[in-house]
C-alpha cells in the first residue's frame, strides 16, 4: 500500500509516475506476439522489435503498422498486456474502469521526425481530463529514445502556450494516419525554457499521465533502437464523459467491474 501511496502522490504532483508491472509475463506475452507477427510479414527470422528500422522503407513501414495496429485492436492485446498495473488501477479509480477500444500503437524509427507528432496535450485534441493514459515501452529504451514530459505542466493555462508550426506531419481527417494517432490538426508545441524529464524505460515498465500533461517526441534521437510501444486511455466508470461524443479512437470497453456495479447491473438488468 506504501508502494501506492507513494505513486499516487508522484502522479498527483508531477502529472505522472512510472510504474513496474508486478508480472512481466503478460507484456513479454504481446512484444513476442508482435515479433512473431512482422517477421513472418518480413518473411525474416530472428527479427527483434528494436531493430525494425533496418528491415522497412516507408511504405512497408506504413503497412504494417496498420496491420499491426488492426491485430491489436482486434485481439484486444492491450487488456493482457496491462494487467501487471490493474491493482494500482483500482486504488486510483475504484474497482470500475473502461480500457480504449482502439489504443495507439506506436513506432518510432531512429532519425525519423515523421514517425512522431511533436510535444503536445491530449487535452488539445479532446480528451478529457477525467481519462489518464498510459505509454506503454514494448522494447528497453534509453533516454535517446523515450518519449520526454514537461512535469507539473497540467498546471499551465492552455491559452497561454506557445506553439510552433508543424505543417510536415498534417494527415487528412479520418485517414488510416489519422486512426494511427497523428492528428489532422497538429498543435505542436514549443518547449524552449521548459524543463523535460526523461528517463530510460526498463522493458516491463510504464508511464502513467494525465493528458493534460505535455509530452511527446520530436525525434528518436537514438541510432539503433525503434521505440515501440503503445499507449491506451483509462478513465473510470462514472467520469463525466460524454461517450457518445466519442469517435473511432476515443470508445471504450468495460476493464474491471467491481462488485457493486456488478450487483446494481444485475438487478437492474431484471428490474427495469
Ligand atoms: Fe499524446
């Protein structure tokens, strides 16, 4: 319970905290399955996740992220692959919690700026602040290669950040780039003067943050490591969310039902 406490306080100071998942099986589990599923569309052996940027040009990358992004969402991979951080979830959201449909998978090549979407918030893009994400490494990366937060920067007026122009990275509304993460609107901003933590992820740990933090990479600065990882939404049962206002990446499925929303569904399935 200290353990908790002690995240809980990180995450309601900073903005984040880093979790360990406290069974690694599961994680292991999806960064094998996922291997296994781009070496036999590489038609490679011995293919390992970090070293995808030496088997792909453009358009084979573009591919099969797509094709591996549909297997995530179809096979809901993201549900296992977190379980290792489901008691941490339910001390900080009660034992009811929604999991994103559709999470974002995410691959960064080494030196490749369009592989990423800049520093930004997700509440620019509308997502609530009732929703926390979590980045989830399918890889061990070093600090050249992780994504990098502004701590405490939920704090900052959003009318008053400055942002630079990223006409580069601008897909069209609803495209396959689009569902992939990359908005169709960037708002890229400017992170001169701001302090940014950054830090080596161990493979088997995560980040969890409020989309109201900025966060984000411009460039994997690193040589030979591909960041691979994914991040999914998580928001509690009762959060005052319109989800009907939600589209393609913003619904969610039941994660966790605790026993008196279990006890009021039923009765109220038979008593209506
Ligand atoms: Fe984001």
């Amino acid at each position: 319970m200290k353990k908790f406490r002690d995240l809980e306080k990180q995450l309601s100071v900073n903005g984040y905290c880093i979790i360990s998942f406290d069974n690694k099986r599961e994680i292991n589990k999806l960064s094998r399955m996922i291997e296994n599923k781009i070496s036999s569309l590489l038609k490679i052996k011995n293919f390992k996740l970090s070293k995808y940027h030496k088997y792909v040009d453009d358009e084979k990358h573009q591919n099969i992220q797509w094709e591996i992004a549909n297997f995530f969402w179809k096979n809901k991979l993201h549900h296992k692959a977190i379980f290792g951080a489901i008691d941490f979830l339910k001390y900080i959201f009660g034992g009811d919690i929604l999991i994103q449909k559709k999470p974002f998978l995410r691959i960064a090549r080494p030196q490749e700026k369009k592989d990423n979407i800049g520093f930004h918030k997700d509440t620019l893009y509308g997502q609530s602040p009732y929703e926390l994400s979590i980045h989830v490494p399918m890889v061990s990366l070093d600090k050249k290669s992780c994504l990098k937060f502004v701590p405490r920067s939920f704090l900052l007026d959003e009318k008053k950040i400055n942002f630079i122009k990223n006409k580069a990275n601008i897909h069209k509304r609803g495209s396959k780039k689009h569902k992939l993460g990359f908005p169709y609107n960037p708002k890229s901003i400017d992170i001169k003067n701001k302090k940014l933590d950054n830090f080596p992820f161990k493979f088997g740990e995560a980040i969890i943050f409020t989309p109201a933090l900025i966060h984000g990479q411009e460039i994997n600065k690193s040589n030979n490591i591909t960041r691979f990882s994914f991040d999914t939404r998580i928001t509690g049962l009762h959060s005052p969310i319109n989800h009907d206002e939600k589209s393609f990446n913003g619904n969610y499925d039941i994660y966790s039902e605790g026993p008196v929303e279990s006890l009021a569904r039923r009765y109220l399935q038979k008593n209506k």
